[in-house]
C-alpha cells in the first residue's frame, strides 16, 4: 500500500480523493493546506477519506509519495523540503517552473534525496511525443489556450476590459511561456508543461484568449521540427468547482499516481 500526502484540497485535489477512494493499492494519508483551508479539507475529508490527517505541512514519516495540487506556492513550501527528504513528488503546478531558479532547485533537492519530481502533462496531451521529438530537434512549438471569459477571473485579462461583456474571442496574452505562467499561475500551466517538454520557457511561443463562443477549456498544441509535425486540438470540459481547471487535469494526476504502483504502467 502506498501512502499519499495531496497538498491542495480544492478543484483538483477533492476530485482526485473522490477517484482514489476505494482503491485498495493507495491510501490518501494526508491532505496538506494553509490554515484558512482546513475546515473545507475536514469536511472534503470526513466523506472522502475519513482515515486521512488534514494538516499544513507534509509529515515528516510515513508518506510515500507527494502529490500536489494547490498552486505554484506550494512548490517552494511543501515538494521542495519533501523532496530533501527523498520523498517523490508528483506536481500539477508546472508553471512554477517559469521561476528563475526553480527547475534547478527541484533537481538539486530531487539528487539530494536520491528521488524523482514528475511534472503531470495535467490539461494537456501529447507530451510524450514533444518530449520524444525534441531529441530529433525541435523547429517551432507554438501553443494557444482558450476559455470562456469566467475562466480568466481574478487575472490580468480583466485590466482595461470587462470580460463578462465581451461579445468575440479576444487574445488576452501573447508572449513567451515564461511570461505567460508568471502573469497567470492559474490558467498557463499547461503553457509552462509544452514549453518544458519542447523548446523551453522562452523560445514557446503563446496566445490566450477569452472566447465567448466555447464551453471548454481548448488547448492547441502545434509543433514541427526533424520528426515531422503535429496539431492537437483538446476540448477539456472545466471542472464545476474551478472552471479555470479542466477534468483532464484530475485523470492525468490519477494516471501517475496508479503508474508508480501498477506493474504495467501506460
Ligand atoms: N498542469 C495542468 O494542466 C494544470 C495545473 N493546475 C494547477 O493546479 C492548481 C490547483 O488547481 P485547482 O484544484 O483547480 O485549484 P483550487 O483553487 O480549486 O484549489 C487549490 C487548493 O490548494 C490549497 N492551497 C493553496 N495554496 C496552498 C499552499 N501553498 N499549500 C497547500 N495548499 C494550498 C487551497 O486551500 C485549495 O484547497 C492550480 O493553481 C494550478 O497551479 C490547474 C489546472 C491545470
Ligand atoms: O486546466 C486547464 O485547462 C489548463 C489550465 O488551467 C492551466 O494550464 O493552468
């Protein structure tokens, strides 16, 4: 039996403790959030995982495995020290990664504990073949995010305009991956995980735009260089309790969680 710490209770991570409730290879031991956070992790906890600590930090014994999905904080809190430990960390924030510094912290923290981080391809697909094209050569990856106008709430989208009014797609950002996960931690993960698998934060070139005219969270991918070229299209429906977070992003958590412990991992 593996044991899990989810750091984030929210969108994501009640979603993935609703999936992994009677699954009898992995026990959610510990649910991690800030102190304003715990009451509504109780609650999510008493239904969903009644033999689950819900704290606000990782404990130091008896964990297996890290997996967060809270938000780019929660990587310099939380996976960072877990993974000191040589605790393995599963992490659905890649725009974290956009932070100078970051991806070489993860690493050296990841060597000092003799340990891995995974970073989720999350709302994503095709990871794996940009991942695999880019030891051929990689000539252009360029990615667009759309959502509806709700999902870029609380962002720099609403500066200048109001978004619950606007009538045609609207681009929002465009720019490098590095400046579009630091501007909107909440809706360029997805921008970050392309970039780090293709051509890098800085060299990916990305539009957002606000779309009056879809339900979903639609995320194109199209990228070409020595292995050929690729266009993907995912139209991810948003979860009901964050519509800034596609459904996607729970399953994707999920699959690398049974991974680890699968004797057929795919
Ligand atoms: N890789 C991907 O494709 C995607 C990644 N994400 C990432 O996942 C994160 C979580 O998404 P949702 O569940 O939809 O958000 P949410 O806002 O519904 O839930 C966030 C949860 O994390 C907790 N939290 C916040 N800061 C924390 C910290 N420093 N330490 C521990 N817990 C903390 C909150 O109390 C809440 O329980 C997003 O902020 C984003 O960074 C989200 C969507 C797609
Ligand atoms: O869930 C999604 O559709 C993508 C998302 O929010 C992100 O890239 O941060």
């Amino acid at each position: 039996m593996e044991r899990i710490a989810i750091v984030g209770c929210g969108a994501i991570g009640s979603s993935l403790l609703e999936l992994l409730k009677d699954d009898a290879a992995l026990e959610v031991a510990a649910i991690v959030v800030p102190e304003e956070g715990m009451p509504a992790a109780r609650a999510v906890a008493q239904r969903l995982a009644p033999r689950a600590v819900v704290v606000s930090s990782v404990p130091l014994a008896g964990i297996d495995l890290v997996v967060e999905a809270a938000g780019h904080a929660a990587i310099e809190q939380h996976v960072l020290p877990a993974l000191r430990r040589g605790t393995p960390c599963v992490v659905a924030s890649v725009g974290a990664l956009s932070a100078q510094g970051l991806p070489e912290a993860l690493e050296r923290a990841a060597q000092t504990g003799k340990t891995q981080v995974q970073l989720i391809a999350g709302a994503i697909g095709a990871i794996d073949a940009l991942a695999a094209a880019r030891a051929g050569g990689l000539e252009t990856v360029r990615y667009t995010g759309r959502k509806p106008p709700r999902a870029w709430s609380g962002t720099p989208a609403e500066e200048g305009r109001n978004l619950a009014s606007l009538a045609t797609e609207t681009v929002i950002f465009e720019g490098s991956a590095r400046e579009a996960a630091r501007l909107y931690p909440k809706n360029a993960n997805v921008a970050a995980t392309v970039s780090l698998a293709g051509l890098g934060l800085d060299q990916t070139r990305v539009r957002l735009i606000a779309d009056p005219a879809v339900d979903e969270n639609v995320h194109q991918v199209e990228a070409e260089g020595a292995f050929g070229r690729f266009e993907l299209t995912m139209r991810n429906k948003p979860l009901a309790a964050n519509p800034k977070t596609s459904a996607l992003t729970v399953y994707s958590a999920l699959r690398a969680v049974r991974n680890r412990v699968r004797p057929l991992a795919i």
